[in-house]
C-alpha cells in the first residue's frame, strides 16, 4: 500500500513547524476565498449591485449555518490529532469511524431544517423586499449543499489532524478553478443567475471532498478502518461531542450577533448591504492569514498534549503572535492604498446610481477592520490553542463575547450612528474575544501542568 504523509509537531522549533504547517493550510485558504470571491466579484459584474445585495444579505445566516458545520468538523478532528500525538493508531481509526457517523447525522437534520424554514429566516432577518426572492434562491442552494460541505471538511481535518495540510490544499486549488469556471458557464451561459453561483459553489465543494476520499483511501494506510471502527461507542461519541459541538457552538454563537448586525444593516437599504458585502468579501481574504494560523495552533496543541508536551503551548503561542504581527502591519499598508480599486472589482460600470455611496461605505469599513487585525489574530491564534488543549468549551464563552458586542452595535448604535457603526462591530467583537481568551490560556495551561505534576 501506499506510504501515508502524516507529520508531527511535537519535536523541533516551534516557530519553523507552525509555519511549514499554516503557509500551505493558508495557500488552501486563500483559494477557498478566492473562489468566495470570485463568486461575488462575477455577481456584481454581471448581475448587478442588486444581486451583489442579495448574496450579502445571506452571509451572516450562510456563516451561521455553514460556520457550525466547518466548527464541529475542526473539532471531530481534534481528538483524531490527540490519539495520533499519542501515538495510539487504534483510537485515531475508532475516533475517524465514530466521527464520520455524527457528521452523516448531524449534516442530514440541517440540511432538512435549513432548507425547509429558509424563507422564514429571510423575512425575519428583514431583508428588503427588492432582494429577497434573490437571496433565497442563492441560499437555498448553498443548505441543500451541506452535505458536500461537511465532506470536505470533516475529511481535510482529519489530514490536518496526522500533519498533512497541502493534500486539502491541492484539492481546494482544483475546486476553486473549478468554481471560477463554473460560476462564468452557469452565470453567463445558461442564465442561471444567483442560483448558478450557488449551485457552482456547492458542486465545487463536492468534487474536493471526494478528491480528499480517494487520497485517504489510496495513501493513508492509519485511516483504513475495520468494521468494527464504524461501530458506534458511548465514551467515544462523548468525547467527540464534547470536542465538536463547542467549536460549532462558537462559530454559530458568533454568528448570532453577526445576524443581528446584518439585520440591522439590512434597514438601511440594498445599498449599504452591498457595501458591506463587497468590504466584508475582500475583508475575509485578507483574514485568511489569521485562520490558517488558528487550525494550524488546533493540531500543534492537540498533537503536543497528545504527548505530553506542555512547555511547548507557550512557546507556540508567542511564535504565532509574531508571525501575525509581521502580517497586520504589512496589510494595513497595502488596503490603504489599494482598497478604492479592490472595491471597484465588484461593480459593474452600468450601476451608476448609488456607486459612489457604495464604493466610499465599502472603503469605511474596509479599512477600518484592517486597523485592528491583531485583535483578531490574537482571537484565533488563542481560541484554536486551547480548543487544541482539549478545552473546547472555553471557545462558547469567548463567542458570547463577540456575540454580545455585534449585538450591541446592531440593536443600539447602527440605528443611531448608521453605518458607520456597523464598521467597528467586529473590532469591538475581537477586542471583547480576547479580554476572555488571554487569561482563559494561561488558566487551561496551568490546568495541565497541575494534572501532570499529581500523575
């Protein structure tokens, strides 16, 4: 059989693994959200600012949804990461065979719930009448796909999770290109609008979730299971419930506030939404450095508690906050010069109506995220270290947090200040996150050493 390429990360500097690790997850992310991006970019171009709104106006409830499915995910891989750290192969297999049984289960009730209420949670979310129609088709499409999206992803965690991060990159590259060509056939070709860029994003999903099966049936010998790995265990399932469902409790947590701030953007018109869809699309791309440092602090922590190797959580923490420190500077440079053209990708010349209010709201809030990335660097840097512990918990309250400041913003200063309001949400989000998760660490930290000082 084929060699597996599994790696640890319990053994070497810590500031070389973490970035041999987060530089190819990273090259993955930046195509997941290029292709995001494309989607809106060819929306905007070819649909119009009223197309481009009505796919925004669903990216707080697609992160809600979505985000709890990619959390329980990471967090199914979690104690994949601890047994492989440990070296114990049985349990990775049991682990892998018990976790793909939950996602199965879990992925089939929302999918069936999401897309029967999709509707109702529109007209709750107020979404203006002119984009509605438009924003369900988008979005139904994208729940009825839930169950590529959790192949992926349950799939590419547990790759993560034994130290391979470029084979879900090479699959993400491939589905982006795919997405980019299919959103163009189905868009200008076939007229399919909205729905055939959901539709592209779906399929895309899909086709590198099998591409992730094929690669761990083919070259992952760890991962070939018995039958009796498929075979559910109460101790087991416990335990991964109570890795997974905290992690996409805290994304879906988050969210809620991100759905009250959207709701509350969504009374101020088509325009705005559309601002803050494309400021929010470029926004995310520039993240993508953050979020590829968190997953890669997930594995480093699970595999280094896995054996035992407490002293190495501090060391890998402040080798993160450097790298990200580094990257927060440089990027702020770059938006404020470039953020006026960026925006300018998403709108087609014929929307000359409202397109200097947009381009100037879009630009705001642009550049006013960027000034505080390393707040949010700390966020997952932080939150993904100790979900890596094995204290999954702690990452509910630091949503709470965030949730309560989108909250804040949404329900009492947009109304008051607008929109420019709505650009210092996630920074107030971040800045809340991070007051809880500094002291969480150190708590979880001396948590773990106590326990392996009375064994």
């Amino acid at each position: 059989m084929a060699r597996s390429t599994t790696k640890e990360l319990t053994s070497g500097s810590p500031m070389k693994l973490i970035l041999g690790f987060a530089v190819p997850l990273l090259f993955g992310m930046l195509f997941q959200q290029f292709y995001s991006l494309m989607d809106t970019i060819i929306v905007g171009r070819y649909l119009g600012v009223t197309a481009l709104a009505a796919v925004g106006a669903t990216g707080s409830i697609n992160f809600l949804i979505i985000g709890f499915c990619q959390g329980i995910c990471n967090g199914f891989g979690l104690p994949v990461a601890q047994r492989f750290g440990a070296r114990d192969y049985d349990g990775v297999r049991k682990y892998v065979g018990n976790s793909a049984i939950l996602s199965v289960l879990i992925g089939g009730v929302l999918t069936a719930l999401t897309v029967i209420f999709c509707r109702q949670i529109l007209v709750l979310m107020q979404t203006p009448s002119d984009i509605i129609d438009l924003s369900y088709n988008y979005i139904v499409v994208i729940f009825a796909g839930i169950p590529a999206i959790i192949l992926y992803n349950i799939l590419s965690s547990y790759l993560r999770s034994l130290g391979d991060s470029i084979t879900p990159v090479i699959f993400l590259i491939v589905a982006a290109v795919l997405n980019i060509g299919l959103d163009l056939f189905f868009i200008i070709c076939l007229h399919w609008g909205v729905f055939g860029a959901a539709f592209a994003t779906v399929l895309s999903q899909a086709v590198s979730g099998v591409l992730c099966l094929f690669v761990i049936i083919r070259k992952f010998d760890i991962l070939h299971l018995k039958r009796s790995d498929w075979v559910l265990d109460a101790s087991y399932v416990r335990n991964l419930l109570i890795m997974g469902l905290p992690m996409g409790l805290q994304y879906s947590i988050t969210a809620i506030g991100s759905v009250i701030l959207q709701t509350a953007v969504n009374t101020l018109g088509s325009g705005a939404v559309a601002a803050m869809t494309a400021g929010s699309r470029i926004s995310m791309f520039m993240m993508c450095p953050f979020d590829a440092l968190g997953s890669t602090m997930a594995t480093y922590g699970g595999q280094n508690v896995g054996a035992g190797k407490y002293d190495r959580l501090a060391s890998g923490m402040k080798s993160a906050i450097i790298l990200a420190a580094v990257y927060s500077a440089a990027i702020l440079v770059v938006i404020i010069f470039l953020a006026r053209p960026l925006i300018y990708l998403f709108i087609a010349p014929s929307d000359s109506a409202n397109i200097t209010q947009v381009v100037a709201q879009a630009r705001q809030f642009l550049i006013t995220n960027t000034c505080f990335y390393m707040l949010l660097s700390l966020v997952n840097i932080v939150r993904f270290l100790i979900q890596g512990m094995g204290f999954s918990g702690f990452a509910v309250f630091a949503g709470v947090f965030e949730m309560i400041a989108r909250a804040l913003i949404g329900l009492i200063f947009v109304p008051i200040f607008g929109f420019t309001a709505a650009c210092f949400a996630s920074p107030l989000a971040w800045l809340f996150a991070d007051c809880f998760l500094l002291p969480a660490f150190f708590h979880c930290r001396k948590k773990l050493m106590r326990g392996l000082a009375n064994k």
